[in-house]
C-alpha cells in the first residue's frame, strides 16, 4: 500500500477537573476532541511549579477517548500545562496540542482564639479564622467537650460563635474536612482548649456552700456541706489565683488587704467536683 505521509491534525485535548486539588490530584483525566482511530498518543504534565514530568502513553479507540487514573501527586502547585501528541500507523507525528489548568492542593488551616483570657460567667466568645475564605462551616462542626455552641456567625475565612460552659476544661474540635475553600481542599483538624472558670448553678451553691456576707469588706464566711475538700483558692476577675487556701475548710477568712471588686471562692473535692461562689469587696 501507499505510505501515509500526512500527520495526525485537527485534535485537541482538556483536562476534566476544574482545578486539581487535594482531592482528585491522584485521578485526573483529559479528554480528547477529533482523534485519529489507531493513532498512538503521547502525553506530559508540567507545572510551572517544577518537579519532574508526569508521562504516559496509549492508543486511540475513539475520537473522543477519555484517558483516565493519571497520578498528579508528584507535580508541585501552579498553572499545570498537559502537552499531548498524536502518531499515525505511519509513523507520522502531528503538532503537540495543549491545555492549561491550576493545581491547588493547599490545606486550609485553622485557628480558634477566644474573647476571653478567663470566662467567669460560663460563656465565651470563640473567633475561628481560616487561612483562606471558606464555604460549609455549620454549627454542627463545632464539637463541644463540656459545653455547646450556639448563634455562629459570619462568612470567608472569619466566623464566631457562643460557647456556654458546663465545667472548667471546655475543648472545641473542628474536624479535618469540615470546610472547603475555592478550589475544593477541606482543613486540618484543629483543638483548642479553654481553661476557665465556671461558677456553679446557684442551687447547687445554696446547698453545698454559702459565702456571706456578700458584699464584705474585712472577712467573708463559709458555711460547707461538702466533705473531702482538696483544695481551696480566691480568684480575681481576670481569673487570676490571689490566695491558695489549701485543705482546710476555712470557716472565716480576711480579705482586708483585697483591693475593692468581684472575686470567686473556688473550692475542689478530692473526688473532683467543683464549687464556684461570687462575692464583692466593698
């Protein structure tokens, strides 16, 4: 038969992924457009990131044969550039056909900080600030340890929240995932961990131990029905430790040389519970 000297022509490859994130870096695909039946292809990724050519090769069923499972992993962030070209039975090699896309695999990162050192009313503000403008952040991404969170608010990479307090330790989780930016990679899990100061339920205080007089000016007394005390402190309105009392279940304490304010009488059983009381220096 007469040899074909006429290359492959006409045909034009796409990449398939809108963007090449963290997702589906492991499985792109391209697609081609007006391919020659029985031609060979031949293929290369690059970024304009660097790294070291991602290669492969096959031959062409249909014109519009998809080419699928190709691991870009390897490749570094920035504009990817597929380059492909087409060989008849012949040997005849077309021009490279091109196409452009962007890789982003860029987790997003988190961090949780709080409007308050110490919150002494059993709530607090938390501000979460993503790296990057985020989408799908929902109440029910915020995972509580001894509290919950309410009335979250806000949009792009700054949101807040209400977290009420039901003990000392509070811990917030945000699992990896939860988010997603532009491009489609999701975050890093994050904790953040709140030591604060949680007044008791006043019933329970009533009950279990009473302070007075309440505003005081030279002494404050106690009365307990709490066995197995631990550990006694004052705290001032900035959560700061002024006094450790120790294991005795003071009955009557000075506080002449406090400085005018709100302070908290803190006492801890050995068993590990926790009873917060509120009283006033005059």
């Amino acid at each position: 038969r007469t040899k074909d000297t006429t290359a492959p022509e006409g045909y034009s490859v796409s990449i398939d992924q809108g963007v090449i994130n963290s997702v589906n870096q492991g499985a792109v695909s391209f697609t081609f457009a007006g391919a020659e039946t029985g031609a060979a292809y031949s293929y290369s990724f690059t970024s304009d990131g660097g790294g070291s050519d991602v290669t492969g090769n096959g031959q062409i069923v249909n014109p519009t044969d998809q080419v699928r499972g190709i691991d870009l992993s390897s490749l570094p962030d920035g504009e990817i550039t597929l380059s492909v070209t087409l060989t008849d039975a012949d040997g005849n090699t077309g021009s490279p056909t091109d196409d452009t896309g962007i890789k982003d695999t860029g987790v997003v990162t988190l961090v949780i900080t709080s409007s308050e050192e110490n919150p002494l009313d059993g709530s607090f503000i938390v501000i979460f600030t993503f790296s990057e403008a985020v989408t799908g952040f929902e109440l029910e991404d915020i995972k509580v340890t001894n509290g919950t969170a309410s009335n979250l608010e806000g949009s792009g990479a700054v949101y807040k929240a209400l977290i009420v307090t039901t003990d000392v330790d509070v811990i917030l989780d945000i699992d990896q995932g939860s988010v997603q930016d532009i491009n489609g990679n999701g975050n890093q899990a994050t904790q953040f961990r709140h030591n604060g100061l949680v007044l008791s339920n006043p019933d329970k205080i009533d009950r279990y131990l009473k302070v007075f007089p309440n505003p005081a000016a030279d002494f404050i007394q106690i009365e307990f029905n709490i066995q197995n005390v631990e550990l006694q402190s004052i705290i001032d309105s900035r959560g700061n430790t002024i006094r450790v009392l120790g294991d005795k279940q003071s009955s009557r304490i000075s506080i002449i040389e406090l400085s005018t304010g709100v302070y908290y009488l803190k006492t801890i059983t050995k068993d590990g519970n926790s009873f917060v009381a509120r009283f006033l220096k005059k």
